[in-house]
C-alpha cells in the first residue's frame, strides 16, 4: 500500500469517525426535549414550532439567524 493509500484511508477513517458523532449528536437532539424558552434571547417558543419540532431550543427567528450564521462560517 502506497502512502498516498494510507493518508487516504486515514482521512477517510476521519471523516466516518465525524459523520457518526454528527449522526449520534443529532440522534440525541431529536430524542431530548426541549424547552419553553429559546436559548439565545429568552423568549417563550410558539406552540405551534413546538409540535412541530418538540425538541426546539430557539424561537424562530433566533434558529434562522444561527443557521444563516453557520452558513456563513
């Protein structure tokens, strides 16, 4: 096996290794709870975003504002 073979292999190994925490990390999130009141700016969470996503820990506005902000990372 060539060296090339080997960091390749490696990486891959990584990125697996990555992808299964994200896959648990966001296993976890669907199964916890969330709560009431938004993490970032403490508002109360509208029934309506929690039936639809019990687990919600933002308000809308505050989730959209962190997704556009990773986007942009």
């Amino acid at each position: 096996m060539s060296r090339f073979d080997e960091s390749l292999a490696a990486s891959q190994q990584l990125i697996d290794a990555a992808l299964e925490r994200e896959i648990a990390g966001a296993g976890a999130a669907l199964r916890a709870d969330g709560s009431a009141e938004c993490i970032d700016c403490g508002c109360t969470i509208s029934p309506a975003r929690r039936r639809v996503y019990p687990s919600a820990r933002r308000c809308l506005e505050c989730q959209v504002f962190a997704e556009k902000e990773a986007y942009l990372r």
